[in-house]
C-alpha cells in the first residue's frame, strides 16, 4: 500500500469546512517565549500517582507537580496505545489521517494493519514550529514513531540533539545485558536533558522526554525495590474503583506485582524531581512550562511480559490500554508556568485533547501556525492560564482492533466522540451505541443510549462525518464489514 507524502505546508490541512475552521491560527503569546519540558510517560494510569489517590505509591514529585500547576482531569490522548498517540501530540493530527492505526512495528505487521513503517516526516510538528521561533529543540528516551531501515530519525521532525530509544539516531546509551538499564533510563534522560538545557543559556528550549517506565518490562533495581519491601496490597482498596478492584482480584501475584510496579513509579517520580530541583537552581523554573502526560492508560497483566506494568491503575475508569473506554484514553494533564499557569487548580470540567497540545503550545510561545494549517485539535491556552473557555469541536477515536479484557467488558465499538458531557462508542455502521454521561458517570457503568436516541443520532452523525474526513483504509474496510473489532468472526 502506498502512502502520499504531502507537500509541508498542506500536511497540516483538513476539512475546514466540516469543523468550521479558519485559515490561519492567530497567537498572541508572552513577551517571553517560555521554555517547554513535555514530559511523556509510558503506559501510566489516571491514579497512578499519590495526589490521583493511589493508595500505595509515593510520588511527592509529581504531586508537587499538581500543587504548583493545573490537573486537567478530562484530558484525553488521541489513541489507545503509543505511536499513535505520540503522532497526535507532534502535529495536532487524528492519527488515522496518517495510517497510523497502532504501534509501529516490524514491516509485515505495519502492512497487516495498513500502516506505513514511520510518521511521515512531512508533517509539521510541534518542534518543527518552535525550531523555526528560535527555540533550541531536542527528544530524550522513547520515540517509537518509526524506526529500522531507511526510518528518519528524530532530526527529520525538527528537533536538534536526540537521544534515544526506539528512533534511528543517537541511542540514549542502553547496554545490552544490563539488566537495570530501564530501572535507570529515567535518571539518563533527565541527565541528557539538564546538559542541554545548560548548553543552551539564554536561548528558549523545547524539550520532549519521553519516559521508557511503567511500560514492561519491569525490573527495578533492589534500592528502588526496597521502598516497598513491606508492601502488602488487597484489592478492595478505595483508592482503586470497581473495574480495577475485580481486575485487581484476579491477579496472580498481587504483592510482588505491585511492589515492582510501585517502585518503578517512585523512581520515576524521583527522577522528575531532580529535574525541578535544577530548575529552580538553575532560576529557570519561573521561565519554564512543564507538562506531563502519559501516552495512554495503563497496561494490562494479561499481555506477555506485562504482569507486573500490568497492575497500573485507572482510578474510577473504566478499562486499560487499548480500550476506548475512559481508561484507556483518559491520562494526566499537568501544566505548571509558575505566575502564569494557576497553582493548585483542578479543573473537572473541561474536556482537553492531545490534539490541542501543538495549537495551545505555539499560542504560548507567540508563534502563528502557517497559513492554511487548520490542526484536528484547537487553542485553549485561555483555559490553560486560568481564563474561561470551552472546546468548539468534539473529540473524536478510532480503534480497528481487539482489546485485552473482553470478557471484562474492556472492549467498545470502533468509534468514539466526546461532545460536551457525552460520550458514544458506535460502530462504523452506526450500530451498538452507547451513550455516557462522564461528567456523573466516569466509570461508564450506566449506557443511556435508549433514553437519548436524538442524541446517539446526531453523535453519530458525527461520529460517521468524521470518518469521511479520513484517507481510506483497508484495515477500516475490514473492521466495517463485521461490525466492529470486538464482533464475532
């Protein structure tokens, strides 16, 4: 199969006319450009932190993280597992637009599932625009947006110095036979931003680092073990909701699987922070934006090699990683800007995306988007520094695969769009809705599709408009014709 590679300008370009878009994106930011640190970790559940109320990690880092800055708790990323959820984050794209369905993997599986082997570096990116503002740009850790044969490395999307895994290009340093090296990745990544940042005085920073843990697998090192030597978990704590407690339940080793898991959380949050420990030594913090998300919810202990990332918790959601239940969507949305960005403000109301993270950032850094660059998602840099505003288009999911957990009810149909406080999962052809109401109903337990049947008709409506905006597929053709992944064949 092949894919098109648009030419710069026009691979930003989508239907206007559907979502009522503009030419061009006007951005009045600060005097300042303010330095970026977009901190992405891997496979880390909604309550996978002490102040989401996990009941048993420790997390002090990132829960300063939420008392100096914004939690926006309905953020959401744009897919189910990695790649095409880091591909949303770079171009403010669906991931479908670009065939990007799943993880990037070896060629076969890439044709299988109708992808190509790599985000297609015509693109505009995040990096991309700041670069050309004068920002220095640079990736540290997992990129997992195509690597291999002939694959660009990171340098092909706008960004500077590199190091990383997953990626062509300059490795982060990993030793084979290191048994420790991923208990460790987040200190190298943190080191190699901090030398960067300290390479470049005086002049704005972009910076992803992008985390290798809690993704499997997991193998802390016996320090880091040691925190949680005396750990004995049960299920039925409240910090965990219904869906988690009976998955929970069912594990086979709950109190060695939680223990690695734990531990690797806390060095995780170690490691962020001795990056705003330098922050503040360095007097960069005041002049610094940080955002932390996780690529999508956590994994689930039935996948090989997973049992203990397995036991990462979605809080109240329902579901994990691959699920477009809220569980697998729904993930952090930290933002700190000292003075600019209010401190301690937990915004529940407000439904924010991966796809509004290129807009909203290039706001704030005062940089306009090209002409005729409309991007899926949209600016909301008032509501980030504090101000009133609500989202102007629905978010929108696809999923053209199954789902760990079937039997648990883990797997929804193939489409999905957020609108206000609803949300429904329909099928390509319009079959099978289910309506939620999130805001009352965050763990999708009561479907009120058959007491709003004008509402499932106009969401779907859209759910299917959407769809039209898409390039063809194979991989959709297929999942269309029997209903939807999770459908008998």
């Amino acid at each position: 199969m092949k894919f098109p590679r648009p030419v710069f300008h026009s691979a930003c370009l989508i239907s206007a006319a559907l979502f009522g878009g503009t030419d061009t994106v006007s951005a009045q930011g600060p005097a300042k450009k303010p330095n970026i640190i977009f901190i992405l970790t891997d496979d880390q559940g909604w309550g996978d932190a002490h102040f989401a109320g996990h009941p048993y990690a420790k997390t002090p880092n990132l829960d300063r993280l939420a008392r100096e800055g914004t939690w926006f708790r309905q953020f959401y990323v744009a897919a189910t597992v990695c790649s095409p959820s880091r591909a949303a984050f770079m171009t403010a794209r669906y991931p479908a637009r670009d065939h990007v369905h799943g993880h990037f993997a070896d060629a076969q599986q890439n044709r299988a599932r109708s992808m190509p082997d790599w985000l297609n570096p015509d693109l505009i990116t995040l990096p991309d625009l700041l670069k050309t503002a004068g920002y220095a740009t640079a990736h540290f850790g997992k990129w997992h947006l195509g690597a291999g044969p002939n694959a660009p490395g990171p340098d092909q999307y706008g960004i500077e110095v590199s190091k990383t895994v997953h990626a062509n290009g300059p490795s982060l340093g990993e030793e084979k036979g290191d048994p420790y090296f991923r208990a460790r990745s987040t200190g190298l990544m943190v080191d190699a931003t901090l030398d960067f940042i300290r390479s470049n005085p005086g002049k704005p920073f972009y910076v992803n680092l992008w985390t290798l843990v809690p993704h499997a697998p997991l193998n802390p090192t016996p320090e880091q073990l040691a925190l949680y030597q005396d750990l004995k978990p049960r299920p039925e704590e409240p910090g965990f909701g219904p869906w988690m407690q009976k998955y929970l339940g069912a594990a086979q080793d709950l109190r060695s699987q939680m223990q690695v898991f734990c531990a690797s959380l806390t060095d995780l949050d170690t490691q962020i922070g001795r990056l705003l420990d330098a922050l503040d030594a360095m007097h960069l913090a005041e002049d610094t934006l940080i955002f932390l998300s996780s690529d999508n919810g956590p994994e689930d202990y039935r996948i090989k090699n997973a049992a203990n990332a397995g036991v990462g918790n979605p809080g109240v959601l329902r579901a994990r990683k691959r699920s477009m239940y809220e569980g697998g969507i729904r993930t952090f949305g930290l933002v700190r800007w000292p003075g600019k960005v209010p401190a301690g403000r937990v915004d529940e109301t407000h439904p924010v995306g991966a796809v509004d993270f290129l807009p909203t950032l290039a706001s704030l850094a005062g940089v306009q988007l090209p002409a005729g660059c409309v991007p899926d998602g949209e600016d909301l840099s008032r509501l980030w520094t504090g101000g009133e505003q609500s989202r102007t288009k629905p978010l929108h999911w696809e999923w053209l695969s199954t789902v760990a957990g079937v039997a648990d009810g883990y797997q929804p149909p193939s489409l999905a769009v957020r609108e206000g406080e609803w949300k429904l999962l329909v099928n390509h052809d319009g079959s099978a809705p289910q309506l939620y109401r999130i805001p009352q109903d965050p763990g999708e337990n009561e479907d009120l599709s058959e007491k709003n049947p004008e509402l499932v008709a106009a969401l779907t409506e859209k759910a299917k408009a959407w769809v039209k905006t898409l390039p063809p597929s194979p991989a959709r053709d297929s999942v269309a014709k029997v209903g939807g992944p999770g459908a008998k064949r």
